[in-house]
C-alpha cells in the first residue's frame, strides 16, 4: 500500500514543461490509433501500433511544436551483474532556464510493460497498474521510480523463491535510459499520407465515359447498374 502511494506521489509531482510534452504525446498516439493509414515503414497499418513509427511521429510533433526531441538508442557491453542489451526511446532537451541549466524529459511509450512479470505476486502486479502506459517525466523523476520498482521486483522474487533475472535488475533498468546514448533525428515523411484523417477515395471514371462525354456532349447520362 505504502509502495503503491509513492509511486502515485512520484508521478503527480510534475513540472509545467512535463504537462507539455506529456499532452502532445498523448494527443499523437490517439490520432494515431485512430487511423488505418500504413506506417511510414509501409509494412502495417498505424493503428496497430509499430511501435518504431509512431516514436517517429511523436518526435515530429513535439519538433513542431518547438522542441528539442530526439529518437534515443542506448547500447551497454555486459558487466559480471548484468547482460549487453539496447534499448530505444524518446527524450527532449530544454535549455530556456539559464538558472536550472539543460533538463532532460524521458519519453517511454511502453513504460509499464517494461515492469511487467508473468508470476508476480498480488502486491507487486497491484503496483505495476498504477503505472502509466507512456511515462514521461524528468531523469529525477524516473530514477526515483527506478528505485521503488527495482526494489519491489526483488523482494518479490525473494518471497517467491524465485531467481531474480539480471534484465530485472536496478542497473539493466537504469541502463536502458540512462546510460550514453546516440540521438537519432527522423527525416520526413514519416507516414504515407498520415495527417491524423484517412485520406477520402478518388472518384473512378472508365476511359470509355470519358470517350462517350468527349464525343457526344449532348449525350444523356445515367446511372446504370453492372451485373
């Protein structure tokens, strides 16, 4: 209960440029699930969530509206405690307070799948579902929930009796965001014709109508039914 209460402080303590981001992120995904338009990647409809395109669009959107946003792709070597991994996702830099310096926003569009365990108890499953599904937040913001969840993942495993994975641990998570990564810019176009519509069919005309009302303009037209 106490762990559950945290994670709900954690999360509602929010700056003004989070609320921002957090908007325009969320307001993309809709749109986007709202569409049946291909992916930019032209193998599936955006609406069933390629997960690549629709970083790519939310990164548009935020670059629109004038921030410094950026797909990430961190990458660790393997260390005696912990595998080699990569993880990919979105940030924004902000320079415009000269007194805080630059601040750094996480964007996760799969934040509580992240935590997720197949044989979790009742109390550690009740905490991963007061997780948002796109986390965005300040890097203080996600360390200190690193710290709840890493730590409640562990004392659920022990109480199990079960072996705690090394991709669980407090360091592989913080890997994932935190660690040196590139930022990669997407070049337009994104999406094929993807505007937040789907785009309205083109009428059809066969070249025989077209000979017909060319021809014989005084020609009378009706609408007749192919069977």
């Amino acid at each position: 209960m106490f762990l559950c209460m945290h994670v709900q402080d954690t999360l509602c303590r929010t700056s003004s440029l989070e609320s921002k981001i957090r908007i325009i992120t969320k307001e993309t995904i809709k749109e986007a699930q709202g569409t049946a338009n291909l992916c930019g990647c032209g193998r599936t409809p955006f609406n069933t969530g390629c997960r690549n395109c629709l970083m790519k669009e939310v990164c548009r959107r935020l670059q629109n509206a004038g921030f410094d946003s950026a797909i990430c792709k961190s990458k660790w070597r393997s260390s005696p405690d912990i595998p080699s991994g990569e993880h990919t996702f979105l940030d924004v830099r902000d320079k415009s307070s000269s007194k805080k310096g630059e601040i750094r926003v996480i964007i996760e569009l799969n934040f509580r799948a992240e935590f997720e365990m197949a044989r979790a108890n009742e109390e550690y499953s009740k905490l991963i579902r007061k997780l948002p599904e796109i986390f965005v937040g300040k890097i203080e913001r996600l360390l200190a929930l690193l710290k709840i969840l890493c730590s409640a993942g562990k004392k659920c495993m022990k109480e199990k009796k079960m072996h705690m994975a090394p991709w669980r641990k407090h360091r592989y998570m913080e890997a994932k965001w935190l660690r040196i990564c590139e930022r990669l810019t997407p070049t337009p176009p994104l999406l094929n014709g993807y505007s937040g519509h789907s785009p309205r069919p083109r009428a059809s005309m066969s070249m025989l109508t077209v000979d017909l009302t060319e021809n014989f303009p005084n020609l009378h037209r009706s609408v007749v039914e192919v069977v």
